[in-house]
C-alpha cells in the first residue's frame, strides 16, 4: 500500500543499518506519520503491549523481528526460550503471536547458536513476506462476493460494506485482510462505499481505516459503534467484513469489542457476515471460543479518556468521563460460530465449522 505515493510495508528492517527494525507508530495516527526505530526486544515489547503495532498478524511480525534483535547479543537455549516466552505474554488473544514465535522457536532451537542471529533475520522476513501473500490471496477470495453484489446493483450504485475495527495493511504487513477484499474491489473499479464503525474505546476505525481509505481514494463514512444496526434495518448494508484475531475450530471468531453486536445485528436483518482471516489466526487447538478464548482486560484509562486535535493543531488526550466514575475494558468478544456467514481465508471461503475449516485445512485434523 501507500502513503502519498510512496510504498510501505508495516514492518522493515532499517536500509541504513541493515538490522535496526523500523515500524511506524500507530498511536500517533492519522495526526501524524512517524516511523520508530526498534532496536531491542525491550522496545519491541513496549511496541506491541502500547499498541504502537497493532493487529493480530502484524504483532506476530514484529516480535519475530523482535527475537532477531535479541538474538545479536545472545543466543544461547536459555536465553531464547525465556526471550520467546517474554513476548508471548505482551498480547493474550490474538493466536498470530504465539504462532510466530513458535514458528522462530522451532526454526531457531536446533541450529548451532553462532548461525541463529542470521537465521532469526531470515526466519522473520519469510514471516513477514508469508503475510504479505497471504493477505493478497484473502482479497482475491473475497473478491467474488462483492463482484455479485455489485451484479445485482444498478450501474454506478455502491456496494455498502459495513466493517469493525481495523483490518488493514497498517494491521499486517501489507494489504490487510477484511480491507485486502475492499481495496481489491475498488482498484478493480467497482463502486464501494464503506461504513467505518468508530471502534471505541481505542477508535482504531475512525483513527486508522478511514486514514487508511481516505489516503487509498475509497469513499468511506464513519459512523457510531451503534449505527450499524439502524443502518442494516433500513436496507443501507449488503454486508458485513470484519477480520479476527481468532478463530477456533469450530468456527468461533474472536474479535475487537463490538464485533459480537454487529454479527447479531446482521443476523436479524439477514445481512451477510464474512470474516476474513489469515492461516496465523487459526487455532485449532480451541473449540469452544466463549469459555476457551482469553480475553484481555485493557487499561480503563483508554475508556474514560480519547486523544484528537484541538483546534490550534495540537494533539491531546481528553477524560470524557466523570470522575470517581470506575470503568472496564474488554478489549475482544466472541462471536458464535452460528452468527457467521462464512470464512475468507488465503485457501478460499469456508463455512464458519470444523468440516469448513478442515475442508481448507486438512493437515490439521
């Protein structure tokens, strides 16, 4: 993708230095463009527990990248396994990390400890370029179920998609996933039109996808979290993309807080619900997302305060809530398997069960 005409990924390793990692701050966005250099595994983990990197697929990136930094200094068992425990525990939900980093475990472990700094390097940026595929291959199997929308659409007419959170290339490392299908869509020329949920409490809708569709030429419109719904009622939805941070297998979608609500709502009024996800997000080791899937409780500061611009150009972080007031912040809900319409996967679509995914997935029954 592309910030004024230039091309970016959400994580490279820095061309000057060759091993310094470079990803660009998401809490300063769309106020700001700044690009943080990384350059230990401590910032690494401050980068992703602060959200500077967000999105399941992109956090399990940068902590690859992250034992790569690491692995220059020292490389011996102990330390990587304590380095690679270290930045399991920064994210509980999304299932990408985890899976990245036993990805470098198991590719690291059994070399000598003299080869490991190259091979971590090398093991990240096949990560790295493995997600870029991916989520390419997710847009083009997306792709067909707005081209028959738009079949039954007058000419010119919109195709109305109503989205959650932020799938896109800033939360991998290109393309996006949810959002792959819809710039797809539109750099094929059809008439789209996105409905952007805000997202509270971190408003990675309003603050990241409308940036990332407005600096795309997307028309998009952002709305409240609890438009969605009166929106669907009155006929102004024809579907629903969302992406996840995991999916269980059978079929149940863990997602930012919200998500649940939506899928509900699309059920009721008969709108198709898709979600898109990444081969990285599925966890075959969980059945049951509602009692299975750890949900992590944020700080309640993100809910009682919101940052914007004020009208002097500054940026600042504002309490819209009164104090003495207590507030609480699960940052995921589950969405039952039954809400689901269908899966979008690098493979191809899937029915939202164990046969669907297992249809895609054989080596992991």
């Amino acid at each position: 993708m592309k910030i004024d005409g230039v091309a970016y990924r959400s994580v490279w390793v820095d061309a000057e230095d060759g091993w310094s990692v470079r990803i660009f701050d998401q809490t300063k966005l769309p106020w700001a463009v700044e690009v943080l250099r990384l350059t230990h595994e401590d910032e690494v983990a401050h980068a992703i527990r602060s959200m500077q990197v967000r999105g399941a697929p992109l956090i399990g990136a940068v902590a690859a990248y992250g034992v790569a930094l690491a692995l220059r200094r020292q490389a011996d068992d102990a330390f990587l396994l304590g380095l690679i425990a270290m930045l399991g525990e920064t994210r509980p939900t999304a299932i990408n990390l985890r899976w990245a980093l036993a990805r470098m475990e198991k590719a690291l472990l059994s070399l000598p400890e003299t080869d490991r700094p190259a091979a971590a390097y090398a093991e990240a940026a096949a990560i790295a370029d493995d997600d870029v595929e991916t989520c390419r291959a997710i847009g083009q199997h997306g792709l067909p179920l707005i081209e028959e929308i738009a079949a039954r659409k007058k000419p010119g007419e919109p195709v109305n998609i109503l989205t959650h959170c932020n799938t896109g290339w800033i939360a991998t490392v290109d393309y996006g996933t949810a959002l792959s299908v819809i710039y797809q869509a539109h750099d094929a020329g059809i008439p789209v039109h996105v409905w952007v949920d805000e997202t509270r409490p971190r408003n990675q809708g309003g603050y990241l996808t409308a940036w990332e569709l407005g600096r795309h030429g997307v028309p998009h419109t952002v709305i409240a979290d609890n438009a969605g719904g009166h929106l669907m009622q009155h006929g102004q939805v024809d579907i629903c993309l969302v992406g996840t941070d995991r999916v269980t297998r059978q079929g149940d979608v863990a997602n930012k807080i919200g998500t649940y609500l939506k899928a509900l709502a699309a059920h009721d009024n008969k709108v198709p619900f898709w979600v898109a996800l990444p081969h990285s997000t599925l966890d075959m080791s969980v059945r049951d997302g509602l009692r299975e899937i750890p949900i992590e409780e944020r700080n309640p500061a993100e809910m009682t305060h919101v940052s914007g611009k004020l009208p002097d150009g500054t940026v600042a972080s504002i309490r819209v809530v009164a104090e003495g007031s207590e507030a609480a912040n699960p940052a995921f809900d589950v969405t039952p398997a039954r809400l689901v319409t269908g899966l979008i996967t690098e493979r191809g679509r899937c029915e939202a069960s164990e046969a669907g995914l297992l249809g895609l997935y054989p080596e992991k029954a």
